[in-house]
C-alpha cells in the first residue's frame, strides 16, 4: 500500500476501465473523461493509489469508466466518503466527481463543509444547470425564470454562483472551465491535481438532451471573445477582440469594471493582474461574481490557490505527535486507566 | 463530644443512595465519588446518572434537577437498585420530583437550609414539606442546614458567598462516608487531586467534606452506622467504567487486536456522544476519530475509511439512527464492514434524549429500504459494552458487513465495576485484506465469495486490483452495475444467506435457573440486570422459571425456538410496547409471549417485575 519508488509509464489507456460510458451522445462528459484520463498519466501518483468517490446524478457514474478505485455512492453525499477515505489513508490521492443537483442541493452541507476544512480532495462539479438523470427538471444552477419539467412558468429561485459558494466556503484552489475547452480543461485540472488541499472545479457541462445550448452564451464563436474572461496567473485581465478590454478595480466604488484600452487614456497598467495566491479571497470572490453581472465576461480559469495546512494533514500531525509521545503502550495497560483497584 | 462507639454498626446486604439537587449542585461528583470509595472497598456496585436535557434549568426549578443514583452490595448487584433506601435532596424542587420512589421507611436527608420560600415556591410547594407529620412518619427524616454548617466551617476562608455555597455537596458527602464507614483520607486525597490547580477551593471542600463527616459522628441525628461487606467479585485488577466508555476502549481495544486503524465517523448527540468524545483521545491506540458535519456524513466518512481498510465505526442514538438508514443500506449493498452503535433513548422524534427506552430493536432489524438484513447485537451492561463492541467488530470484517450494536442511555450512562482483561486473553482479530487477482486471466472479482458467502476485501493502494464499488446492483462476480433481475434476486438471497450464516458464531441461548418449567422469562439489552433479579427472586420463592438472555438479536442462537417450546408461558420484559414480542411471535409461530412493558424512560424495577410474573404464575 505505499507509493512506490518508480511509477510505472502511464498511458490514457491505463486508466480506461473497459467498460463504455452510458452518456447521451453528445453529452459534454465525455469530454470531460477524456481530459481526466488524458492527464492521470502526468500526476505522478501510481494508478492503485488514486480514487474517485461520486455521489448520484449522470455525472456520478464517472467511476465506473476509470481504471482506479472508485465508489458511486449516495445523492450528495460523496464529500463525507471522501473526507472519511481522506482521514483514514491520506496518501491517496481523492477525486470527487458530482454535479450541480448532486452537489449544491441535496448534498450542499457535506459540500460547503469539505472544502472549509481545507480536506485534500479534488472535487470536479459538472454544471449543466438542470437535472439531466430524471429528466429535466430545475437545478440549484438553473438560471431564474427557466422554463423545466418543474417550473414550467419558469423557476422562481435564483441561482447559486457556484465558485463564489466554494470560495465562501473557505476552499484554497477554485477554478472553472468549460466542456469543450479541452486544452484549458487540461491546464486546469492539471493545476487541480497538484494542488494540495480543498479542491474545486466547476465545469460548464453542456447537456445536449434537457438543456442543450446551455452556454452558446460564452462559447458561440460570434460572442466567445467579448463573453469570455480567460484569467492567468500574472497577466492582466484582458478579453475581447485583439484583448482590447479589461477589467479595472475602481477604488472609489470599490468594484470591478470593464474599460477599454486606448479609450479615456486607459492603458494595460490600470487593468487588475490576476493573481490567484492571494490569501484574502475578495478579489476572487469579486471575479466570480462578475458572471452574474450584465455586460461583463464570464471568467474561467483559476480564481483561487492558496496553500494551507490540509485538514487530514492536521489530523495526522496530532495522531503522529500522541503516538510518538504515549509510545507502545500495552492494550492492559491502556485499559486498566489510572484509577484501579484490586479484587483478591 | 459524643463518641461513635456508643452507636451500632449495622450490617447491610447492599444499599441504594440517590443524590438529588440543582445541575449545578455537583450531585453527579458526589455521586461518583462514592461509587469509587465503595468499589475500593470491594463492593459491587452499579449506578445510574439522572439529568435533565437541559444543561442549566433555573437554579431550583423542577425542570433542574439532576440525581445520581449507586446500589452496592456484599452480593452480585445487577441493577442501580429498584428504589433508593437512602434519598439525600439538596434543595425542595428535588425533594418534590425524587420523594416517591424513596422506598417506605428509606431514609431522608435533606438540606434543610435550601427550604427558604422562594425556593418552595420555585417548587410549588404551599408549604415547607419538612413542616408535615406524614413525612416523619413514612420516612427517617434527617434535617440538616447543610448551607448554614458549609458557610460556618469556610468562615474566614476568603471564598465568595458563591464558592462557599457551591462546597456543600462535599458536606452530604461527608456524612455519607461516615454512614458507610468510607476511608476518609482517600477522599481527601481525591478532592486535593481534583482540585490541584485550585489549592484555596481544595483546602475549603475538604474542610467542609471533614465538617459533613464530624457532622454525622458527633450529631444526634443518625441512629447507627452502616456495613456493606465486600462482594465476591473474580480476582483481578479493576476498574469502573461507564458503558458509553467501555464502548470506547472497546473500540481501541479492536484497533489493537487487529492491529488495523479503527476510524470512527460520528456527530455529537445525546446519549451516545461520550464515545466519540473518549475515543478521541485515543489516538495512539490506532483509532482515528472525525467529526462530521452530521449524522449522515459521519456514517458516510466511515464507509469511505471503510472502502479504505479502515475497521470503520459510527456511533448515534435513535434520530441518528433514521438519518444514517440510506448509508447503512449502502454498506450492505456494498459489502463493507462497518459498526453502528445506537445508544437507544426515549423516541420518536427528539423523544426523552436522556432517559432510556428499547424502542429501536425492530427500526434496527428491518429499518432499512429494500431487503437489506444486517445482523444486530446488543449489550447487556456498562461493561458488557466492551465486549459488545469487539465482537460486533470481529463479525463485521470476518462477513463484510455492516453490523448494528444496541445499547440504551441505562447502561451507557450506567457504571460498575470492570474487570481488566489480562494480557492474552482477549482473541486477536483477523483482518486479511485481498493482494492479489482471484479469478481466471489474472483478475478480481470483488464480488467472488467464499464458502461462507463472505466476498474479498481489496483496497486502495493495492496494485492490480483497481475495481468500483457502489449503491447500484451489481453483478454477482465482477461487481459492475447490473440491472438483470434474476441477478438482482440472486443479489438479494445471498446476501442474507451471508447474514444468516452467521449464526455459526453465535453462542447457544443459556437459560438460568430451571430448563424448563412454568415461565421463561427473554430479555435483551439493557434490562438483562432487572431480570437476573427478578429471577433470582423467583428462584428463592421455588417457582419453577428460567431466564434466557439474548446478545444477538440476528441472527437469533439456534437453540431459541426449542428453548421457548421448554415453558408454558414465556414473559417478555422491556422497556418499549413490546418489540421483542413481536419479533419472537414472527420467528416462531405457536409461541406467543406475555409482555412486561415500561416506557417511562426508567430501567425496569425488578420488585414490578417480579410481581408481573408471580401474579402470571398465579
């Protein structure tokens, strides 16, 4: 059960198990699987030793389709076998597949919780904003006002903003991507895998059968430039056609807005630098918001990443220092206490 | 100064005291230090914490009274005792709510200082209770201003009106030393222990402690002395445990056994949360303890540390219980071990959440959806919760199997003397996890079984045998989800064939006293103690009766059905509307036991049981 010396090489294929995906054709979990096992082969982390945990929902069955260990468990509850698994063995290296139902309504407490103990598990949400298992209806996603098979005068609840939730919750890497951005899912995840701590992606995940179109609104080719907000580590948040725009925190509002260069003497240097390590997560929070506001881009990429001690880490430290400190005791002796007497 | 030599030592078969006073008066300290002087003295003893959900009621109030009570005897006690022969009540309100269980003739000692008016009123009383002819004639009335002596020992001792009045629980103490003839250095010695950090306030309650004990020397008040003699326990080192506590080192005890990681996922609720709570501490036992943010997630962390190869365990009482159904579904489909412990209390709903009742026995049978048989366990005493657990344990990893252990607030509040195993003498438990393919081409099967039905145990980490687990059914040799039928039925049989299996371990029903006859008396659980003694009452009386107590609840001992068919009438004592009952009445037709049902929230008397069944042997 220890990690060995020399992994072996990896290919994709390895951590393919075999069996076929039961996606709808079209679906874009597919192409979220092929990027997961497009990277395992990179993480450095011998394949026994790498678990995914899911809870219910299409996205759930994703365990099956990886050659690892896994577990398909229980409607929002993949954050508490995770945690478990987490505690007891913290050498593995725990995925959590789920999605928008699965995560944020029945399974929103085990969620929030997870990621405020900063738990080293890696949680993949993919978001397509409706119940796709029972077949459409609204999800804690949903936009408001959205027609489905339950409101069908349109939903009357507003949305979560999922990273803003994740960030909320006090998780130290938070980041977003889209299905069929396969490259940058790649770079995402991959920073996802090395990051040690509470771990979340959202995946714009597009369901061709309840809610198909979902996000033409960032992805459609016409609008893709002026609607997507691509953030990176260290350069300024530009987007738009030839980068023409940015986004400027205004100090005397407090809040972000959109400027373009070379308009009212708007140069690179007043558009904000992303920097994702910033330990107080305003900012980010502020980033992740900014897809809730009209005209203003969605952003995808990483919004958090900051390193803090992990919370199964801390568990191990206390259990390390007792067992150094206490030493073998003998079963007898532990159980006999310090107040006894003797019966002759 | 009157000398104690010209008062009688009296010798007593066992006798039973119940402190009551406000939560905050310290009666579950007195309580408990007693209970030490008295084991130390070689009693056997039992004894049973009485208080209010609510952790600080108004000082006074009705609602705020917290009682301990302590039975020890020269003989084997089974029971915290039916009713107290001594009652010591610190102010009015717990005069009021304890006064009728004092046995007729018991003795009372009072505080007599604390029957100001306002405390009267607070406990709807019109007038002062002590004032009444009656009570002097039912009971032995002692009167004492245990206020008024505690402040005039601690003048000049600097201490606030506040600390002083909070010393008088050390003055009942003392008093009762002296009535028992308790060592009074030891005592001494423990309050210097407990209060170390606080030399000023250990210096004042062993002041007043020394004043209680010269009190009821030198005092006219009380006619003699008392002298339990000690009891004829099996020689060996001892201890005393509650049963929420042994339950804990039970847990360390199965870390160490196996030499595996116990993990333990729970969520605080009463009155079960003492486990987790001392598990924690154990550390470097092996036992990794994780509070989860509720019920479901700390039953959901143990069957992910249990798919880890973690010897998994939660532990909950009966609300809990509900909440984690759907998960230990999953771990019987699964097929990981797993220990629920339910500390059962006062129910539906949020119930009694601190008195006792047996009322989970069917909910933990069949409270599950589908068919999802999982063998059930219960424990019979504070100590027996020790055992319990290990053998709840050793089933659990040798059938891949979640497992439910029964105990009740009775006796995981509860507390006797506890015998330390010696070294060796508690049966290592084998856990062999799976390291290499099982079946043709070089694969595994997580599902291939052997000839006890019990399917392999791989883990993460395990090169190889990579393979997924989960809620859908599976097919019976890979695993993979499968929604075939007549597998699904297959699925279904073997798995409770597995659980059937099981009975090979259980022991045989044991029946006390006659093998058959007119009456058999079948307990479980927390009431066994009531029903030893009731039988033994019966046995002295010559009735012709038996007791079979049942541990294992499913599979049920083999020799159950030929047992029952041994009598005429079997009675069925619990403390719930009957459930036992009826799950014997389904397991055995033709057999249709009486019932002796209590839900009062109290442990059965064993003088109520005893007339049932006297009344039933006509």
């Amino acid at each position: 059960m220890s990690t060995t010396t020399a992994l072996p090489t990896y290919t994709k294929k390895d951590f393919e198990s075999g069996v076929d995906p039961r996606w709808c054709p079209g679906c874009g979990d597919f192409s979220i699987i092929n990027q997961v096992q497009k990277l395992l082969p990179s993480v450095g982390v011998a394949r026994e030793n790498i678990v995914f945990i899911s809870g219910i929902g299409c996205s759930s069955r994703f365990p099956y389709y990886m050659n690892n260990y896994g577990m398909h468990t229980l409607h929002g509850r993949a954050p508490s076998f995770a945690s478990g698994l987490k505690v007891s063995r913290p050498e593995l290296q725990v995925w959590l597949i789920t999605g928008d139902g699965d995560a944020l309504a029945i399974g929103g407490n085990h969620f929030i919780h997870a990621m405020r103990r900063n738990m080293d598990i890696k949680v993949m949400m993919f978001n397509n904003r409706i119940y796709g298992l029972t077949k459409g209806q609204v999800s804690p996603t949903s936009e408001l006002g959205k027609k489905t098979k339950t409101t069908p005068f349109g939903s009357a609840d507003y949305p979560f903003n999922p990273p803003a939730l994740a960030l909320g919750a006090g998780a130290t890497f938070v980041a977003r991507s889209v299905d069929i951005e396969g490259a940058h899912m790649g770079e995402v995840l991959k920073a996802a895998a090395d990051h040690r701590g509470s771990t979340y992606v959202e995946i714009f995940q597009n369901c061709p059968v309840f809610n198909d179109g979902a996000y033409t609104f960032m992805t459609d080719k016409a609008v893709k430039a002026d609607a997507q907000l691509r953030m990176v580590d260290g350069k300024p948040l530009l987007f738009g056609k030839d980068l023409k725009k940015g986004i400027r925190f205004n100090p005397q509002s407090a809040e972000l807005e959109v400027v373009t260069l070379g308009v009212n003497g708007v140069t690179e240097k007043d558009v904000l630098v992303h920097n994702p390590r910033r330990e107080d997560p305003t900012i980010a929070f502020m980033l992740a918001n900014l897809s809730a506001k009209p005209g203003f881009p969605t952003p995808i990429g990483i919004f958090r990443n900051v390193e803090q001690p992990t919370c199964d880490e801390l568990n191990w430290q206390q259990i390390n220092a007792a067992k150094q400190k206490k030493g073998d005791v003998s079963l007898r002796k532990f159980l006999a206490g310090s107040d006894t007497w003797t019966v002759k | 100064m009157s000398t104690q030599t010209t008062r009688p030592v009296e010798q007593v078969d066992s006798v039973t005291i119940r402190f009551v006073g406000d939560s905050g008066d310290g009666m579950q300290l007195v309580g408990t230090e007693l209970t030490k002087a008295s084991a130390q003295a070689g009693n056997d003893l039992a004894t049973f914490p009485d208080f209010p959900a609510e952790i600080r009621a108004p000082a006074g109030s009705l609602a705020g009274v917290s009682g301990y009570q302590v039975h020890f005897g020269g003989r084997a006690v089974h029971t915290p005792g039916d009713a107290p022969d001594v009652l010591v009540a610190m102010n009015p309100a717990a005069l009021k709510t304890n006064l009728a269980d004092l046995r007729p003739g018991g003795m009372l000692i009072v505080n007599s200082g604390a029957f100001t008016e306002s405390n009267l009123e607070k406990a709807a009383y019109k007038s002062n209770p002590l004032d009444d002819a009656a009570l002097k004639k039912s009971y032995r009335v002692v009167s004492v201003d245990m206020n008024k002596l505690t402040e005039t020992a601690l003048t000049g001792s600097g201490l606030s009106s506040k600390e002083v009045a909070r010393c008088k629980n050390y003055f009942a103490l003392g008093m009762m030393y002296w009535l028992y003839g308790r060592p009074v250095d030891m005592q001494v010695e423990s309050i210097q222990k407990k209060f170390a950090k606080k030399p000023e306030l250990a210096k004042a309650n062993v002041t007043v402690f020394k004043a209680g004990h010269a009190f009821g020397e030198t005092c006219e008040l009380f006619t003699g002395q008392y002298m339990v003699p000690a009891a004829k326990l099996k020689p060996g080192l001892y201890r005393n445990v509650t049963g929420n506590g042994a339950a804990a080192l039970g847990i360390a005890a199965v870390a160490k056994l196996s030499g595996k990681q116990c993990f333990l996922g729970s969520y605080p609720i009463t009155p079960a949360t003492e486990i987790l709570q001392d598990a924690s501490y154990f550390k470097d036992m092996g036992v990794v303890t994780y509070q989860a943010e509720d019920e479901i997630a700390g039953v959901g962390s143990a069957i992910g540390a249990s798919f880890g190869g973690a010897i998994a365990w939660t532990t909950t009482s009966g609300p809990g219980l509900a909440l984690k159904s759907e998960m230990i579904g999953l771990a019987v489909i699964t097929e990981l071990p797993l220990v629920i412990i339910n500390v059962q209390r006062g129910g539906p709903s949020t119930g009694m959440p601190t008195k006792t009742e047996q009322a989970d026995l069917l909910f933990a049978l069949f409270g599950r959806h589908g068919e999802a048989p999982l063998p059930v366990i219960a424990a019979d005493s504070p100590g027996d919760c020790f055992y319990t657990a290990i053998e709840a344990a050793r089933t659990a990893v040798k059938y891949m199997t979640p497992v439910l252990m029964l105990t009740d607030g009775f006796i995981g509040f509860g507390s006797e003397p506890f015998r330390v195993p010696e070294d060796g003498e508690l049966k290592p438990i084998e856990v062999t996890y799976q390291t290499k393919p099982n079946h043709d081409g070089n694969t595994y099967m997580p599902y291939k079984r052997d000839a006890k039905l019990v399917r392999p145990w791989a883990v993460p980490g395990t090169p190889g045998l990579e393979h997924r687990v989960g809620g859908l059914e599976k097919d019976s040799l890979s695993g993979m989800v499968s929604y075939d039928g007549m597998n699904h039925e297959k699925m279904v049989k073997t798995r409770a064939q597995k659980v059937a299996n099981i009975v090979a371990d259980v022991p045989d029903a044991e029946v006390t006293g006659n093998q058959t006859g007119d009456l058999l008396l079948v307990s479980w659980g927390g009431t066994k103690g009531s029903v030893d003694g009731a039988t033994e009452r019966l046995l002295a009386e010559g009735k012709k009766v038996g007791h079979v107590h049942l541990r294992w609840l499913n599979p049920l001992p083999k020799n159950l059905g030929a047992v029952l068919k041994g009598f005429k009438k079997v009675l069925v004592p619990e403390v719930n509307d009957g459930q036992l009952a009826f799950y014997l009445r389904a397991k055995f037709p033709g057999v249709d036991p009486l019932q002796f049902n209590r839900i009062n929230g109290k442990a059965l008397k064993i003088s109520e049981l005893s007339a049932k069944a006297l009344e039933i042997l006509g």
